[in-house]
C-alpha cells in the first residue's frame, strides 16, 4: 500500500512536483545542484516537455549533466551555467512550475550558495513567467545565516504579493524548531 509519510520540507516539495508537473510542461529547476530535482522533473515532463536548469557552479552542472545521462533524459533538459537571477534571458513564458531549493551545493564547501538579492530577482522573474495555475516551490533553510536572511526576507515579500494574483501557502513544522527546514508554495491565480 502507498502510505503517505509526512517527512520533510523537500518532501512536500517533491509532492507538489508530482501534484503539479504533466506531460508536455515546461518547466524550471532555478537551482540544478547535483540534479535530483532535475531529474524528477525530467521524469515528469515526458519526451514533449523540457526542463530548463539553472546552476552558476560548473560541478552542478557536470553531476547534472551525468546523472541525466545515466537515466537517458538528458534530451528532456536545457542545462544554463547561469545564475537564475538571468532566468529570462534562457526562458519564454509560459512555464508550468519552477523549484528552488536554496542553500549550497551538497557536499561543497557551502562558500557558494544562494543569496537574497539574485534570489529575489528570479523568484520575480519566475513568477511573471508562470501560466494560470502554475506554481512556483521554495524549500528555504533557516538554519543557516545566509538561509535565515533569506527566509526573513522571503516572508514579508510574499506577504505582500496580491492575493487576487497569487495564493502563497508556507508550510513548516511547528515542533522541529524554528530554524527547520521550511516549504513554501505559490500558485498564480486566473485573472
Ligand atoms: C541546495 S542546492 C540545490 C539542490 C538540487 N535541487 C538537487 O536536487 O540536487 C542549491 C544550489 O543553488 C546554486 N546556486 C547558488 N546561487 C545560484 C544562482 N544565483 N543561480 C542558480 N543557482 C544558484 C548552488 O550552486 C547550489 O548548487
């Protein structure tokens, strides 16, 4: 039987990707890291959709680029060794969904890693690139400088995106602490 597990704020996220992600869709992977989301991703779209991933760390790229491979959907990909902030530079719209996982690369030195400033700049051009009802997935780490700064920061600017445009959900677990891992979701409503 398929038991559903409430486990994590990137496992919410990977819910939504399958909740949300169809055959056919374009979509984004804003942040490549070492592929996983991508390959999902991949997975999902089928052999009609593309995935276009964002990473500005050569290795990123090269584990996503194998990990693809080793899965024979590389075809399903657009890799950019780019920073998301330039999203639109690569992307037309529509797209379907866009995932950000924030944080540094697993497994590096944490010295490269996500920042407010170019996080916001392409959260705002994710958001203007999304059709009607499709959804923008952040899992935000908190317990991290860099990740608390963009948390804080994140809160109050999606609290003010308008509700008759957009439904923003922040999911997290009110008994791990305030500084667990977080999952935040928006939709772009129909206007
Ligand atoms: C937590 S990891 C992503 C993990 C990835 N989703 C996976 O499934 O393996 C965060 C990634 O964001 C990347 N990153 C940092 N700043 C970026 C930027 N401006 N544009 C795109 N990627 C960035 C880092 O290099 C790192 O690989």
């Amino acid at each position: 039987m398929n038991t559903f597990v409430l486990r994590s704020a990137r496992h919410l996220a990977e819910i939504v990707f399958e909740k949300v992600v169809r055959p056919g869709d374009r979509v984004v992977d804003a942040t490549m890291g070492n592929g996983y989301d991508t390959l999902k991703l991949c997975h999902l779209v089928g052999d009609e959709g593309k995935v276009y991933a964002f990473d500005i760390q050569e290795l990123a790229l090269k584990n996503t680029q194998a990990l693809l491979e080793a899965n024979g959907l590389l075809s399903r990909a657009e890799l950019f060794l780019c920073g998301h902030e330039k999203m639109k530079n690569h992307v037309a719209y529509p797209i379907k969904f866009c995932a950000f996982n924030l944080g540094w690369l697993p497994g590096s030195d944490k010295v490269v890693r996500t920042n407010w400033v170019t996080t916001k700049q392409a959260l705002e051009q994710a958001l203007s690139l999304l059709c009607p009802h499709g959804v923008c997935v952040l899992c935000v780490y908190p317990g991290h400088p860099e990740g608390k700064v963009e948390k804080n920061a994140l809160i109050p600017y999606l609290s003010s995106l308008p509700s008759q445009e957009y439904n923003v959900l922040w999911q997290q677990f009110v008994n791990a602490g305030a500084d667990a891992p977080q999952c935040i979701i928006i939709q772009k409503q129909t206007i």
